[in-house]
C-alpha cells in the first residue's frame, strides 16, 4: 500500500493577540439561551402528585392501636424502620399529638366498596369534628401506603404511658397501707393521683388519628406507579427518601421488568432498565457504586426479593454495607449466592419425582449394602444435579420456609461452622439433625401429615417430591469428598461471607492472574467504577474471553467453585504467603504520580516493550484493521504483556479514547509496572506445593472450556492443543506433582488435623492483624518520631521498648494459640516448639546524641538511690521468664528462653536512667528477647518461620 501523500500548508498563519493559541473555528459565539433540562425531578414529582391528588377518596379517621393486627405496610414500599425516626416522634407526642391533619394523617389504599353503605368520607380534616369513623364490611387487610414510624412511635408512647400510670397506682396502693401515714406522704399520694388523672386524659382517644383513604381501583389502574409514589413520604421532612428505599424502589422496577419478558429476553430487559436507573441516580456516589455491579442488583432483584421478608432485612438490602462490600469478594459471594438459589430451584421443579416415603426407603436400602437401591440413589442424585433451567420451579415457594430453615441451620449448625462441607463426624451428625428438623418444617408447613397418600393432590403431590429432593441433598454421598452444605438462608450468606473475608488476600492475589489492571485502575481512573470489586472483574473477564467455545457461566462457576472448595487449604495458603509477601516486597505506586515516576526510572528495554504495546493498541484500533477485535491469540508473543490486553477488562477498543496520552498510554504505563512487580514474588510463590496446585487446577478447570485449536509441534507433525494461558505467561515446574495426588494427600489426613491446621492459620492471622495494628499505631504518634519532622523516623526509644512488646506479645499469643487449639489451658508449652512467626515487622528508627535508650554501660549509676519497686524481689536479681508451664515444675536454666542481656552486667538489675544533659556516645543494643527458631512444619503446614518479629533498622542522625 502506498504511503499517504501529506498536504502541504500553503495559506498563511493566523495572527494571534496576545497569550492566545490555537483557533476559535469551533466556538459557539451565539447567545446562551435558557434550555429545560432532560430530566426534571421536581417537574415529575409534581406531576405524580397531581395523579394522586385524583385518587383521593376522603378522609376519616380509626383507632391504629385496635386495628394494628389488620394494618399491612410494605406493600409498595418495603421501608425499613428507622429507630432515630421514631425517637424524634415520640419526642414530639410530648408537646400534644396533632393526629387529625393532613401532613400527619397516614394514607390507606381500599377498595371503595368495602366502606360500610352509608358511610361519606369527610373531604378533608377543616372541621375534626365532622370527620367520621372508618367503618368496613369486612376483617381483611387494610393497605398502609406509609405510617410505621407514627404507628410505632404511638405504640411505645401509648406502653409508656400505661407503666408510667402502673408505677404511680402501685406507689398510691402502698400509702393507702399506711395507718397513719405523714403530711409529705398526704401530698405526694394527691400529687400523685393529679399526674394519674392526666396520664388518663392522654390515654383516652389516643388511637384515634387521621386517614386520608384513597380509591384502589384508580391509584392501581396503570400500575403501582402511583401508589410507589405515595408511599415514599416525600412531603414530610422527617421521612427523606433513605438510600435503601431508592435501592427497593429500583430492584422492583428490575423485577417487573425482568418477570414481564420472555425467557430468553427477560436477562437483557431487566439489565437495560437498570442502565435507566443508572442515569436517574447518577449523582449519588454509594448508590451509583452499587448500581454499577450488575451481578449485585440482579442477585437482589430476581432472586433474593422473592424469597420474601427473611432477606428483604439482611444488610445485602443496605447501601452502606453493599459500598463498603464491594472490593475484593462480592462477585464470589454473589456467585456462590447464586448457585444456592438455583439449588432451591432445582429442588423445586415439578419435573416427576418419587414421593419422600419412596426415597426414605431407597436410602435406608442403599446404607444396608442393597446395590440396586444405590444405583437408584444415585441416578436420582444425578437427575437433581442436571435438572434443567425450563424444568426449574418457582423460587418464592420457599418464602414461607426459609426462616424457619434458616433458624434450624443457626441453631444446630453454628457450633460446628469450622467444620462445614466436611466428611468428619463432628460435621455429619449435626447435619442429620439439621435435615430431620428441615423435612419435618417443610411437612408442617405444607401439610404433608403422615397418613398423606400420593395421587390425591397434585400440590401435595409436588411438594411431597420437593421435601424428598431436601431429603436426599441433605443426605452425605460416601462417593464424594464433601458433606452437603445447609439450605440457602441468612446464616448460610453469613459462613460464605466470612470465609471469604478470612483468605482475601489469597483471593485478590487469584484475580491478579486474570486482570493486571486491578491495583493501578482506581490510580488512573478514580471516578470509574469498572474495577470497583475484583473478583467481579475475574468472573467478567473469564466470561467474555473469547478463547472459550460459550460465553455463559460456566467458566465462571469452575472458577466458583475451585476456590470454595479448596478455601481452607490452598487458598488459605496462598493468603498467608500474601501477608508475607506484601510486608516484604517493595510496595506499588500509591497514585498516578508515583506510576509516572517509577516508569520514568525503567530501563530502555522496558520502556520499548511498552512503546511495542502501544503500537499493537493502535494497530488493533486503526480503521485500516479489517475486524476490530481483541482476541489477541494469534498475535506474536514475543512483546511481554500482549495477553495482558487480551483479557483485561479495559475496554481499549472504544471508540471514546481519543487521547492517547490520557487513555492508552497511562494504562499500558500500568500493565508494565505491574508486570514487573510480579516478577519480583510470583514466580517464586508458584513454586510452593499448595499455591502450585491451585494455580494447576485453575488452569486445568479452564482448559477444558478453552476452543480446542490446531497447530504444528516441533516434530512438524499437526497437533490439537486445548489450553488456557495466564496473561503473565508463567508456566509451572513439569516435576511437580499432580493436583490429584496433593488433593488425594490432603484428603488422607484426619479431618481434625485439617481443621486444626486451618484454626492455626484463623488465629495467626487474627493475632497477627492486633499486632500490625499496634505497631502502625505507635509507628504513627508525633511522640513517637525521632523530630517534629513530618518525614521522621521513629526514635530509638521508642523503637527498642516497642520491639520488645512486640515480643512478647508474639510468645503469648502463640502460648494462647497453642492452648486454644488443644482446647488444654495448662498444657505444656516450649518456646524452642510452639512459636510461630507473625512477620511482624517495625518500622526503621533513628537515633543521635540525644538518645537515652539503652544505656551505655551500668556504670553510670545515679548519686541518688533508685527508688524501691513495690513488690520486687530482694537481692535485686533479675526475674526470669520460665518457657515451660508445666505445674509444679520449677524453671532451670536449660528450660529459660534465649534471652539476651541488655547490658554488660546481667547480673545487675538496670536502674532507671536519668536525664543526661551532656551528649553520649550511645550504642544500639540487640533484641531483647529474642525467640529460638519455630520447628520446621511437615507435610503442607504453614511456611517456616525465623524465630522472631524483624527487629527496626537504626539509622544514625548527624
């Protein structure tokens, strides 16, 4: 192709006035004239107003606190109730109740022919008098559009009351006793009887209050739309809209929408009206966070919201929990949300299922050994796994059972949460209890007696084959490794949560292997929300990478599932390995200036590697390319970073990029960056037994998914190669062993020595978070720092004291630790056995001239007597610290631990230094208490550890 001929510029240089530069072609010289926005909220509101204001019937008035049971609020919008709201209310009942008045009045929604005949409804409350009573002809439900905080406010005021008029009637009661009671008794007893005669004026009518009714038929005639907009309380300042009713409001337009189309287009519908709301809400940061991640609001508005009350009061349904979530696990914990969802679906499907007695008889033949009834099990087992998504049931049908599933799970599970999904007694026989308490819920609730026969009913009939299908999930299979996880509910959601909060670290390192834009994007891009929760990206990376055959969840759900599964061993490995790794390894730019220096310093190799990827960006982009896509497998390479770009979620194809300098190149500065922190602990890592593994299996879940493709191999012969390669292009050590023999490994080991080693690492990792605490803490005191010099070190004498806390603390905790596992407060501990590293590490200190800490020499005693400790041992020996606590064992000198003298003399006791006027040469003394080296641990425990926390470097200061 012919190079392009450039035009040559013939005309002349516009002349520029002063500090003016470049050209005003574009520039809209015509007069500003006033524009209505496209969105007005005030105008939209006004006009739903007037559309309500149409529907209003009348008014009256009723007793709330007679009639509370037939009062249902939440209909059309599920508010939480506020406790500060209902406080202030009950505040201002103090000052006198206005309950007939049309800000206070609360609004119900009836249908017009339940008013008794007869009956007109006052037109509004001018004259209160004149307002009727609210009779119906029927005991149904009267629909409460809002009014909770009123009528709870009522309620607490109104019990109040009542024992306040208790008290004063039992303190009358006992003066009336009295046979000669006193003038001070006298009065108070006729006090007391004026306050109760006020307490009675404030009881009598009190449930009396204001309704404003409005016509059913009408608010509902072309939806709920109205009748949302009335129960939001927009008119009354105490009642601000909260977060969490906008959230309601949107997940049940989502709903609506999403139940309303078709199968196959109800996905797509439900996510472009979420793109709506997006823009409605856009100038709400929280709300806009959690609207971004599409997972979240689909999990909230198509499962869970039809699993009813049981999950409509969890904190998935609170902005400020869901903001604060959204970082590393909520696209995990989604998706595991998800699969237990479905689960229930299965459970649920109409699809035809041997009745429970039938299946109850079929176990107990297959656990007698009856080979035929165990193929029968098993085949069943199978039908439940791959029940198809046209087969599923109807999720709400357990909206009526969850709670009480739920309660049995907290009740009988919780003590035995560390040991959940294992084949271990202390698991196994919680679970059966667990299962006969679920089946005889689900029997009771549904009416499924023990003389039900099958065929009379066919909703019996169905639900009797859904409490067969719990029977058999809940029932532990001798041909899997693990036990059945408990019905979806609130506690289950809780397990699942902080478990993934427990090996975090080990997660967020996982999904670095898929994007290398995680810890850089927010640096460059700090008002997108693309990268907002990095297991989200993983998942939506995985999903769309078009080396796999489908793009549905599959991919995502291997993934899912490897890191459950294994999240108390090679994960929990690969997050301790992190701890270490991130206390050591050079830190990451904590911005975009720091991302522009540290890349300004790389060698010139480097930098052309990047410069490579730039070019390879814009070639991708150019409109000479004859498809525009960002499969880059068949791309060379030899340019280090080019799968970086092929799975990442930066969307570098977009059109919208039109500054190279602002758009590609500072993200390409990052994937290089990244790119080479990697190299300085991954490789490395990878090579440890457990994190190989888990990479391993990872990398095999995929494959299996991958397009198989030809290619030729070195022999020139044609060869199919299925395989899936991380972006950082590292391979494991061929000599490593198979993942099925490390699993196989770890499945031979008791099951109370795989739940002891995880408890270890769970209180490592707790005790080693107080102490990082503590020592960032201190670190941070201005009283701590060597000057009043923003940058200074910490000084020496805080330093050395701290390190010996430090210590301390570190051989307690791990005494604590020792005794809590073998559940033994007295058992035997040696320090040359039972001490784990914490890595803990201080940071760097100073000293100069006017250091007083440690002393010099003991010589320099002060001419006044040091003053005597209270309690100390006389002789003036120093105590000890025995490391054996056996009982009745007295320490000898082969059993003390390894502590180093802080001065020459040991034998001395140090004496309090006092304040040196005059400079001294000061010498920084060795570790206080230095701990002997942990025994290295066998088989895949934990890293072996130096003896103790990684003493401060002292940097001298002239």
């Amino acid at each position: 192709m012919p190079p392009r001929r450039t035009a040559k510029a013939t005309g002349k240089k516009r002349a520029t006035t002063g500090d003016e530069e470049g050209s005003d072609l574009h520039l809209d010289m015509r007069p500003v004239v006033a524009q209505a926005p496209k969105i007005d909220p005030g105008k939209e509101t006004q006009k739903l107003d007037s559309q309500v204001s149409k529907c209003k019937a009348g008014v009256a008035w009723i007793d709330i606190l007679a009639t509370i049971n037939t009062l249902k609020f939440g209909t059309y919008n599920d508010r939480s109730e506020n406790e500060a709201e209902t406080v202030k209310l009950m505040g201002s009942f103090k000052g006198g109740i206005v309950p007939m008045k049309d800000s206070s009045a609360i609004p119900i929604i009836i249908n017009l022919k339940r008013i008794k005949p007869g009956l007109t409804l006052a037109p509004d409350f001018t004259n209160p008098e004149e307002v009727p009573q609210l009779e119906l002809s029927d005991g149904n439900e009267i629909i409460v559009a809002s009014g909770q905080h009123r009528l709870a406010a009522l309620k607490r005021y109104h019990g109040g009351l009542k024992d306040e008029l208790t008290a004063l009637t039992k303190k009358c009661a006992k003066i009336k006793e009295l046979k000669h009671p006193s003038q001070d008794r006298i009065d108070s007893y006729n006090a007391m009887r004026l306050e109760m005669s006020e307490i009675l004026g404030q009881l009598e009518g009190i449930g009396k209050w204001g309704v404003t009714v409005y016509n059913e038929v009408k608010l509902l005639e072309k939806g709920d739309t109205l009748a949302t907009h009335l129960s939001r309380n927009s008119t009354l300042h105490e009642y601000k809209e909260t977060e969490e009713e906008v959230l309601m409001t949107i997940l049940k337009e989502i709903k609506k929408v999403y139940d309303a189309a078709g199968n196959d287009k109800r996905m797509s519908c439900a996510l472009e009206k979420l793109n709506e709301m997006r823009v409605l809400h856009a100038k709400n940061a929280r709300l806009q966070k959690v609207l971004q991640q599409d997972g979240v609001c689909m999990l909230l508005a198509t499962r869970f919201l039809r699993l009813g009350p049981h999950f409509r009061r969890r904190h998935e349904f609170k902005v400020t929990w869901l903001a604060k979530a959204i970082d590393v696990n909520m696209g995990l914990y989604v998706s595991l949300a998800d699969m237990r969802c479905t689960l229930l679906c299965k459970l649920a499907s109409k699809k035809a299922f041997p009745s429970y007695k039938d299946v109850n008889s079929l176990l107990t033949k297959a656990k007698a050994g009856d080979a035929a009834a165990a193929i029968k099990v098993k085949a069943l087992r199978e039908s439940i796994a791959d029940c198809e998504p046209k087969d599923e049931g109807d999720l709400s049908m357990w909206a009526e059972v969850i709670s009480a599933i739920d309660t049995h799970a907290a009740t009988t599970l919780e003590a035995v949460s560390g040991f959940m999904e294992e084949m271990s007694p202390t698991y196994v026989s919680p679970l059966s209890t667990y299962r006969d308490q679920v089946i005889k819920t689900l029997q009771q609730k549904w009416g499924l007696s023990s003389r039900f026969e099958a065929g009379e009913n066919e909703i019996l009939d169905h639900q009797d084959s859904v409490v067969a299908r719990v029977l058999l999930q809940l029932t532990p299979d001798d041909t899997t490794a693990q036990a059945p996880a408990p019905l979806l509910g609130g506690f289950t959601l809780d397990y699942i949560w902080s478990c993934l909060t427990r090996v975090q670290l080990g997660i967020g390192e996982t999904c670095r292997w898929f994007e290398a834009l995680l810890d850089n994007w927010h640096k460059i891009h700090p008002k997108s929300h693309l990268m907002d929760d990095w297991s989200t990206v993983m998942l939506s990376n995985i999903k769309k990478d078009p080396r796999f055959a489908s793009s549905d969840d599959g991919q995502a759900s291997v993934i899912t599932n490897i890191i459950w599964t294994h999240r108390n061993s090679f994960v929990m490995r690969l997050n301790n390995m992190m701890v270490q790794i991130d206390r050591r390894q050079e830190k990451r730019p904590v911005d975009k200036k720091g991302i522009d220096n540290t890349y300004a310093n790389l060698p010139d190799a480097q930098l052309t590697i990047s410069e490579a990827l730039i070019e390879l960006i814009l070639a991708k982009r150019s409109k000479s390319a004859h498809v525009q896509s960002r499969d880059l497998t068949n791309e060379p390479l030899s340019v280090a970073g080019t799968l970086a770009l092929h799975v990442t979620a930066w969307d570098w194809l977009n059109p919208g990029l039109k500054n190279k300098a602002r758009d590609i190149e500072e993200c390409v500065k990052a994937i290089t960056l990244e790119r080479l922190h990697m190299m300085k602990y991954r490789p490395k890592m990878l090579d440890d037994v457990l994190v190989g593994t888990l990479r391993g299996l990872l990398e095999a879940g995929l494959s299996k998914c991958v397009r198989p493709k030809e290619t030729i191999n070195n022999r020139g012969q044609l060869q199919t190669v299925q395989e899936f390669v991380f972006w950082d292009s590292l391979t494991l050590d061929d000599k490593r062993p198979p993942p099925e023999d490390v699993i196989a490994e770890l499945k031979n080991m008791p099951a109370n020595t795989q739940q002891r080693h995880g408890e270890r690492l769970s209180l490592e990792s707790i005790d080693r978070d107080a102490l990082t605490k503590l020592v960032n803490y201190v670190g941070n005191l201005a009283c701590a720092q060597a000057s009043t010099d923003p940058n200074s070190l910490m000084s020496v004498d805080v330093a050395e004291p701290l390190l010996a806390l430090v210590t301390g603390l570190a051989l307690n905790s791990a005494r604590l630790r020792m005794r809590a596992l073998a559940n033994d407060q007295k058992r035997h501990f040696d320090v040359s056995k039972d001490v784990d590293d914490l890595h803990i590490e201080l940071p760097p200190s100073a000293k100069d001239k006017f250091t007083t800490y440690p002393p010099e020499d003991v010589d320099d005693v002060p001419d006044v007597p040091a003053p005597a400790v209270k309690g100390a041992r006389k002789g003036g020996a120093r105590t000890s610290v025995p490391v054996t606590d056996s009982p009745g064992q007295s320490p000898t000198p082969d059993t003390q631990p390894n502590v180093q003298p802080t001065s020459s003399n040991p034998g001395t006791p140090r004496p309090i230094p006092k304040p040196r006027p005059i400079p001294r040469k000061q010498q920084h003394q060795p570790s206080p208490l230095p701990l002997s080296e942990a025994v290295p641990p066998s088989g895949h425990d934990d890293i072996p550890s130096p003896s103790q926390p990684t003493s401060s470097t002292v940097v001298p200061v002239d």
